[in-house]
C-alpha cells in the first residue's frame, strides 16, 4: 500500500506540472491480468471523479503493473529444478539441504542407484518433468554420464523445455533454488547464471574486490521510474544526512531486476536493497513499508556501520522528517511546515529520550503532525478541549511531554496548553510500557 501511495503522490505532482510519464513494454500485462486492470480503472474513476482531472491511459497500465506486483508471492509460476546423480540417496541428500535452508521452491530428487537402467531413470524422469513443470521449464543439476544427456531427449517427448548442468553439488543445488525463486526468472537466466558457478569458497577473494567498488544500494519499484525515482531521493537523503561517503543509489523496475542485476553487481558492491520486492541477492533487503512505517531506516543505519563507513555525528530521521513535512504542507495555513519541522525533530527526540523509548517511524510521524497542527491551534486561539477524565492519564508521560514542551516553547515562542497535552499523552498511551 506505501508504493501504491507513493505512485499517486508522484502522479497527482506530475498532472499539476503538465508533464506525463512514458512507460515502455508493459501494455500487455493488462492481458495477463485482467482482474488488477479493472481495479486499476475503478482507481482511475475515483481520482477523476475526487480531483477533477483526466488520469492518461499510461496510468492505468503502470496501475495494474503495481497492482500485480504488490504480493510479491503471487505468481508461484517458477523454473522447475531437478536433481539427479548416481547412488541410493545422493540427490536426495543434496534436496534435503536446499529445503532446510530455504524453505521454499520448486525442486525434487531422483536417485540413481548403480543397478538401475538409464532407460527406467529417464521414463520416471520424464513424469516428475511434466509433474514438476510450471510452465518455465525444468533445470536439470546432473553428476555425470548418460544423464548429460536426457534434457534433449525428454523435450523432444515432451515439448516442455529442459537444460542441463552437470557436476552438482549441494552448493549448487543451494543456488540454484534460491535463484528460481526470483521473480521474473526464466530458464535461460537460470542457466547462464549457474553454469560457471564456482561454489561459495570463493566468498572471502569477492568481499575483498567488492571493497574496491563504489558502494550502491538499489531501490526497486514497479517499473523502475517515477515511483522509483521518489523512492530513489528519498534514500539518497537519507545517505546525505547519515555518511560523507559516497554510496550509488540505483532504481530499478521490477521487470528489468534479473536482466541489470548482474551487471550492476559486476560494477558496484551492492550494501542494500530497498523496494517492494526482495530481489534475494547477498545483502540486506529493506521492504518499503519497514523503511516508511517501521524502523528501515534504523535498519539502513546498521548496514552502513557494519560496512565501517563512517556516520556523521548526529543524525536525524530523514524519513520521518521528510514524509511528516509533506503531510504537515496539506494541513498548515499559517505555520511554515519548512520553518517548523526541525523544531519538531527535536520535540521528538526530547520526548523519545525522557520515555526511554524507540517508537516506530509510523508512531513518531503520527506524533509530529498531531503537534504540528495542534501549534497552529495554538496560533489562531482554538486549541483543543479534553473531556475525559485527567486523572487517568499517566504522570509520567505527561512529565515527559512537558519537558519536550519546552524546547518548542523554547525555539518558537508557542506553547501546547495542558488539553492539547493530555490528548499527545493519550495517543501515546498505547505505545508506552510501564
């Protein structure tokens, strides 16, 4: 729902500066879906109807894109792996790990033992492939000898595409899995990605050439521009605000994720990835509503102090910062959001350190706008009544209040009176363990 929100916010700013997005080679994904196509249009009909402007039909179709990719589990539809060696129990062995440390994928086992016939491995081959086969393919991870050779084979008997690798081993098998699970992967991406793969010996030597790298984080949006692009700032604001190191800040679409991946890889060193899907490579991925509502941006913190790269004495959060200012704009006559949010910031962190308490960006965006607009009560006189009973409010976060009251007394010359005080303390009852 946070990059369905982001891509109308980035919309409703491109309709009022007159200039529309161009979006290539995603039409027909209407086709594929047509059930997220019609709520994209029922989407469309509320915003004409509530704003009064005409949504272009590139809309509609970047709408159903986001819309189809919002449950990134939705299509099961993956490259089919099966293993095969020689022996009563080593493919299965090999499977069995897979499973263990994945948990997940479209993988199976066919043992070979020595007295059976190629000829009798192949027939139950060929039913596990037709079983298996999702409609992209089945991988082949082989050992050796005549099972080099059944992929043609069972294509020609089959019509369902198969490849080939030969010398499994369980790190391949590994890999393997874990890269069938990646969206939009297909067989030929599979293949050509594990075909000279080496094992993970090797990690040690690829960390230290990574260090040589320019450090990058990829944001990951539907289709790579426009949301991905808002994404993309307010990602490198946080950067800004956290290290003077440079740190490479790449959006990508979703569909482009598995043909750039590699590349960028080969040219960046990749700390993070932050989006709407996890792209399952070898670094942290931050899902765009733990960056927005969650503690993402603490998250992001972390990785860049267990990269060593050095923070900047005091930072703020950016995130909060920034989405509080936007919300603040909407709602503020009188009051500069622009003037007023570093006050606020510091209202905050005055707060969260007299409750010894972290809360969520979600909570502490909550929190600020209420305050925002409860000064601007305080500006034209109409402040805020509370009727329930006082005496239930706890002391201590009214305490607490009162002392972060005091810097925006402090910085602005305006003070929240008591009734707009025990409804904060209210809000923040909930949050609060005592």
């Amino acid at each position: 729902m946070y990059a369905l929100g982001l891509h109308l916010s980035s919309f409703m700013k491109r309709m009022e500066s007159k200039s529309p997005i161009h979006y290539e080679n995603i039409k027909d994904i209407i086709k594929d879906n047509p059930e997220e196509f019609n709520i994209s249009l029922e989407i469309k009909r509320l915003i004409e109807e509530r704003y009064h402007i005409l949504v272009p039909e590139n809309e509609e179709i970047y709408l159903t894109l986001l819309l189809n990719t919002i449950d990134e589990n939705k299509n099961t539809d993956r490259v089919a792996i099966i293993v095969l060696a020689h022996g009563t129990s080593t493919a299965s062995s090999m499977v069995n790990v897979a499973k263990r440390l994945l948990g997940e994928g479209i993988v199976e086992a066919i043992d070979m033992p020595l007295e059976v016939s190629p000829k009798k491995i192949l027939d139950q081959l060929i039913e596990k492939v037709k079983k298996l086969n999702t409609g992209k393919g089945v991988l082949l991870l082989v050992d050796m000898g005549s099972l080099t050779k059944f992929d043609t084979i069972i294509t020609e008997k089959t019509r369902i595409r198969v490849k080939t690798i030969d010398m499994v081993s369980t790190p391949l098998v590994i890999e393997g899995v874990r890269k069938s699970n990646l969206f939009n992967m297909d067989l030929d991406i599979l293949y050509n990605s594990l075909k000279n793969f080496k094992g993970y010996g090797n990690l040690t030597l690829k960390e230290e050439k990574d260090n040589d790298k320019e450090k990058a984080i990829i944001t990951i949006c539907s289709s790579g521009v426009g949301t991905a692009e808002k994404l993309k700032q307010l990602v490198e604001n946080i950067m800004v605000n956290l290290t003077n190191e440079k740190i490479k800040i790449i959006p990508i679409g979703v569909q482009e994720l598995n043909k750039r991946i590699d590349s960028i890889k080969n040219k960046y060193s990749i700390i993070a990835s932050v989006g709407i899907i996890n792209p399952n490579i070898q670094a942290p991925f931050i899902s765009l509503e733990s960056l927005i509502g969650g503690n993402g941006e603490e998250n992001l913190v972390n990785i860049i102090q267990n990269k060593k790269i050095t923070l900047k004495p005091k930072y703020t959060h950016t995130v909060v910062k920034e989405l509080c200012e936007d919300s603040l704009k909407q709602f503020l006559t009188f009051l500069n959001p622009s003037k007023i949010i570093s006050v606020l910031m510091n209202f905050l962190n005055v707060l969260e350190e007299n409750l010894k308490k972290n809360f969520d960006n979600a909570m502490r965006i909550r929190i600020l706008v209420h305050v925002g607009c409860a000064l601007e009560r305080m500006v034209i006189k109409e402040g805020l009544i509370y009727k329930q009973d006082k005496r239930k409010i706890d002391s201590y976060v009214l305490k607490s209040l009162k002392i972060a009251n005091q810097v925006i007394n402090n910085s602005l010359n305006l003070t929240l009176n008591e009734d707009e005080l025990f409804y904060i303390a209210e809000m923040l009852e909930d949050h609060i363990e005592r």
